[in-house]
C-alpha cells in the first residue's frame, strides 16, 4: 500500500478521551473512531489487525478440530425464554422490537441459539463430539464503557460450544479449548495466563479465564510467577489425545493463578514468597464446562449406545477478538507508539523515501515495494512528499516491525537502512539483503 492512496488519519495531538495508552495509541493511529458510547468504526488500519487476529482465532478452532458457523446478531426473545436467561440477563441485554411488536434482542452470547441448531439437527451419540463456533459481533450495554475497544458495548466475539455424550468427553472438549487458545495467544506475541476462575451468571462446574497480565486491567490477580515462563512453543499436539491433551493443560494450570473472585490466601501463601505476585490483568478469553444447563430445559437430548436419551454434555468456551488489539498494545508499545508482534501486523515492513521525488530513491523504493510484494511481504511504501522527522514519527506510531529507510546518501554507497521498531536497532544493507531478511 501506498501511503498517499491509503486512508490513515494519524492524529498529531493526545485524544482526551482515551484514558490508557492502548485507547490513545488506536486512536492517534487513525485505526477506531467512536460512533456512539463503547461502538465504534474500525478504519482500514485497525480493522487489518482486526482480520490478522480473526484469522488466527479461526486457524487454531480449526486444527483442535472446531467448526466454523455464523449466526445472526438479533434473536427471538422467545428462545432465552426457554432458557430461563431473558429475565434474568438484566440490563446488559438490549432488549427490541420489531415492527409487529415481536421481542428480539442484540444476542450477548449464544448457548441458547446453538442449541437450538443442535435439537433440531442432532439426534444421536454418533454425530458426537461435536464443538461449532462463530466469529460474530455482541451487544453487552456495558454500565461503563471504557478503555476504547477495551470495553466497548459491541465488540467482536469468537464463541464456541461443544456438545458432548458425557462429562469425560466434554471435559476433553474443555482442554481441547485450553490448549488452542494458548496457542492462539502465543501467536499474537502475548502471555495469556489461564486462571481458575467465577462461573458467574453462565453458570458451570469448571471455568478458566486467560489473563494478559498489565497494569490497566481490570482484575485483580494472584499468581506464582513461574507461571508466566510457561510456553507451548512449537510443540505437536495431537487433539484427539485425551492423555496427551490434558497433560498440558495440567502443565499449565499446576502453578497457583486465580483472579480475586476464587483467590485463596490459604493455598496462595504456600506459594515461596519470592515467587508470590499480586497484579493486574485483562480478560481476554474464557472457558466453561456447564454440563446440561442449557441442554435439559432446551430438551437437546441424545440417543446414547444403550438407546437411552440423554441430554448433552455442553461448555461454551469465548475469545474477546476485538479486546485483544487493546491488549496486545497494552503489552507491546513505547513512548513513541504502538510496537506489533509480527504475528499481527497489519503490514510486515514500512519503507520510508527520505527524498521523495529523487529519481534514484523514488525507483528504488518502488523496486522495494514490489520485490516485498513478490515474496508475500505486504509493505506500507510513504511515499509523501514530507519530512523525514515525520514520516518516522509516523512509522513509529503505527508500529510496523520493520522499516527499510531508501535515500540517496545510501543508495550512492549501494545500501539501505534496515530498522527494527522493537530494539530500535538498524543496519546498512544492500536492499536485495533487506529483503531477505524479513522473509
Ligand atoms: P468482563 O469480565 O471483562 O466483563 P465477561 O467475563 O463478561 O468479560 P465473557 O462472557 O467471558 O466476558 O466473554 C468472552 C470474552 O469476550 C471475554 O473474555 C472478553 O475477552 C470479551 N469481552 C467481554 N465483554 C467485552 C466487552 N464489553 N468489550 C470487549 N470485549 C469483551
Ligand atoms: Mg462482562
Ligand atoms: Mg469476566
Ligand atoms: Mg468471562
């Protein structure tokens, strides 16, 4: 992409609003604007990172074996009447009408319509496991909005939902989420811890929330900090290894990690004291295992190998997709801006002209550009006709990995400046060089 085609409105100034960096941060690097309190527009860039992690999320439900759907945003009142959950949801549920007068709602999640597709399709033991899931917007009318994307009161939501014979198969379901979703984050650059946690209002037996830890979370948690060394790395999993499946989870759960609602200051104090960490942390995903609660009133039963009719084992299991861009930058900036973790970069490289307009260095950012494009890096090519001080401010802001700066200083001498935004440190090379090493 060339910049002075691309639709990027930096702000030169601090947004007021933005209360923590990652708010400020989206907002200075024109990638939200607010519509409406906790709604916003996602602009080209940001809705680039919002597709980089998109695709991440689906990739990982994919190889665990997960399958992809889309439901609606609107339901039918009538279905979380089934459910017993319409009345008892509360305000966060925005509640609408129709044009004859029919209750709907902006769903908040999506147990009840799931199961609904499940009863009408699924009738036996041998259609099992079964876990589909969704990348799809929510409404929540949050009390208080904040922190940009953050908490926003529509936000984008993977959730997925297993249906399973038994509780041993759902609880393999269960792990089976663990694991993925430790992979997932892993390779958006960030440490998600899973921590024991509240069922709260969904309600359930097991339940693990994945915490990013930073200072502007929003929960409080308490954690042995051997934990956070923990990584699955490259490893093979095999997902349909029960054993092999649950001996990381196990790996991973061991060591004490709890957020305040399921703190216990007995169990915490065995933790050595040189290891023992109180912090904050943000959501940015969820595991349940509820068992029957929505299969038994829903009536999504299943014939079992003794013909008998059960209802289904279920968990519902949601990544915060829009959340995590807050969270990630949280996590990765500076004082000059945004620093992205390669694996969502919304581009690989940037190319700074220092003179545009000088025929060597004009032709050889475009000979850049293209040798990029013709390896599959995608690059963000400025190409304005501006000040070198302010294209780098720019680059910084935005936080691409890697910025090759072409000038004509260099190019006499046959090289280009390769910098990485994360150490800041750079290096002349011949830029055949500077290609190859960002493939
Ligand atoms: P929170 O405790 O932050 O209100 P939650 O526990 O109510 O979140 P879940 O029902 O577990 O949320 O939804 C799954 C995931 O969706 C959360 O882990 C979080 O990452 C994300 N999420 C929830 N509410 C919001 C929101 N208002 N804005 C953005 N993301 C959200
Ligand atoms: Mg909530
Ligand atoms: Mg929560
Ligand atoms: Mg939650």
């Amino acid at each position: 992409m060339r910049l002075s085609r691309y639709f990027l409105p930096v702000l030169k100034e601090n947004p007021s609003e933005a209360q923590i960096v990652s708010h400020r941060l989206m907002l200075r690097a024109g990638m939200i604007k607010q519509q409406a309190a906790g709604i916003y527009s996602w602009l080209p860039m940001g809705f680039k990172v919002l597709k980089r992690i998109e695709q991440i999320v689906h990739e990982e439900q994919v190889r665990a074996g997960h399958i992809p759907l889309l439901m609606p945003t609107l339901q039918s009142a009538d279905l979380w009447r089934e459910s017993g959950r319409y009345d008892a949801y509360g305000p966060e549920m925005l509640r609408i009408k129709d044009r004859h007068d029919r209750e709907m709602l902006y769903g908040p999640t999506n147990e009840e319509m799931i199961t609904d597709i499940f009863r009408s399709h699924v009738g036996s033991y041998k259609d099992l496991p079964l876990t589909l899931y969704h990348i799809q917007w929510k409404f929540r009318d949050e009390v208080r909005p904040r922190f940009g994307v953050m908490r926003g009161r529509e936000f984008l939501m993977k959730d997925g939902y297993n249906f399973d014979v038994d509780k041993d198969s759902a609880l393999h379901a269960y792990n089976r989420h663990m694991v993925s979703y430790l992979r997932t984050y892993e390779r958006m650059g960030l440490t998600a811890i899973p921590m024991r946690a509240d069922s709260g209002p969904i309600g359930g037996d097991d339940t693990h929330e994945f915490l990013v830890l930073a200072q502007t979370g929003e929960s409080e948690v308490f954690f042995d900090d051997r934990v956070t060394t923990l990584t699955l790395g490259d490893r093979a999993v095999d997902y349909d290894d029960r054993e092999a499946v649950a001996a990381v989870c196990e790996e991973f759960t061991t060591l004490y990690a709890r957020t305040d609602e399921t703190h216990d200051a007995g169990l915490f104090d065995a933790v050595p004291e040189e290891h023992r960490k109180v912090a904050r942390g943000i959501e940015v995903g969820q595991i349940f295992y509820f068992g029957t609660k929505y299969s038994e009133p829903m009536g999504a039963v299943v014939v079992n190998d003794k013909g008998e009719r059960v209802p289904v084992h279920m968990g519902s299991h949601g990544i915060g997709v829009s959340r995590l861009l807050g969270a990630i930058i949280e996590a990765s900036h500076d004082d000059k801006g945004i620093i992205w973790p390669e694996g969502v970069t919304p581009f690989h490289a940037g190319i700074v002209n220092l003179k545009q307009g000088d025929e060597a260095a004009d032709a050889a950012c475009e000979a850049l550009y293209k040798a990029l494009a013709g390896v599959g890096l995608e690059a963000l090519y400025d190409d304005r006709n501006d000040r070198a001080g302010a294209k780098f401010a720019t680059m910084d802001l935005i936080g691409l990995p890697w910025r090759i700066t072409v000038g004509p200083r260099g190019l006499a001498k046959g090289v280009v400046e390769l910098t990485s935004r994360r150490t800041g440190e750079s290096e002349e090379m011949t830029p055949e060089a500077a290609v190859a090493r960002l493939v």
